[in-house]
C-alpha cells in the first residue's frame, strides 16, 4: 500500500515538474525598424548580436508576470550600431540549469525560462 502511494505520487510530481504553458511572443509591430527572420536584401551584416533575458512564470508556467520585451532590445541593438535593420533573427526559449534549480526549490511555483535572440544587423548605406 505504501509502495503505491509512493509511486503515484512521485508520478505526479513528475508530471508537474515537466509540464507548463510556456509562450514566448515577438511583438514587433510597434518597432521603427524592420526586423526580419531572413535576410531578403542580401546586405551584409554589420554587426552580430546576441540578447539573453528571462522570461518570469508562476504556478507551472500557468501564469507568466514578467516578460522581456524583445523587440525593444533588437532595436536598440540597430540603432546603437547604427544599423537600419535587423535580420536573420531567431528567437529560441530555453530551460538552463539555474532556471532548473529555482524551479525545483520552489516546488514549480516560480517558473524563470531564459529567452535568446540571436541576428544580424544591416545598414542601407554602403
């Protein structure tokens, strides 16, 4: 009997542990500079830029209370290069060993995921 309470248990513990509701948005509308996921002007690049930031969640993900806002980095990023735009940009989430630990210690109630961006800056001039 207690074997079983043990197993389901940690069963469930598990399932809590690996699941979330996890979204990451790139608005972008509101940017005053393109930012593209290709490179359709074929410019060479000026500068490479990379942007970390975490995104916060509460209760398994369900609830996320801080995001990083993207798009505001990326343009500030072609504007301190003196760029014009932003291509080749790839945004990708992921769940590194602190984000981890900080999960684990509080239960799944805090949920930090660690946002990168990753692109190209181009310039109109030649």
């Amino acid at each position: 009997m207690l074997k079983s309470v043990l197993s389901v248990s940690l069963g469930l513990l598990m399932v809590l542990l690996l699941t979330s509701c996890y979204t990451i948005t790139l608005d972008a509308h509101m940017a005053d500079t393109p930012i593209v996921m290709n490179n359709p002007t074929k410019k060479k690049p000026i500068k490479h830029f990379r942007i970390q930031a975490t995104s916060h969640h509460l209760i398994i993900g369900l609830i996320e209370f801080s995001k990083p806002d993207i798009a505001s980095e990326i343009m500030k990023e072609v504007h301190d290069s003196g760029g014009t735009a932003a291509v080749n940009v790839r945004i990708k989430s992921e769940f590194t060993f602190l984000d981890f630990v900080l999960n684990f210690l509080t239960s799944g109630i805090y949920n930090p995921i660690t946002v990168i961006a990753e692109g190209d800056v181009i310039s109109d001039e030649d």
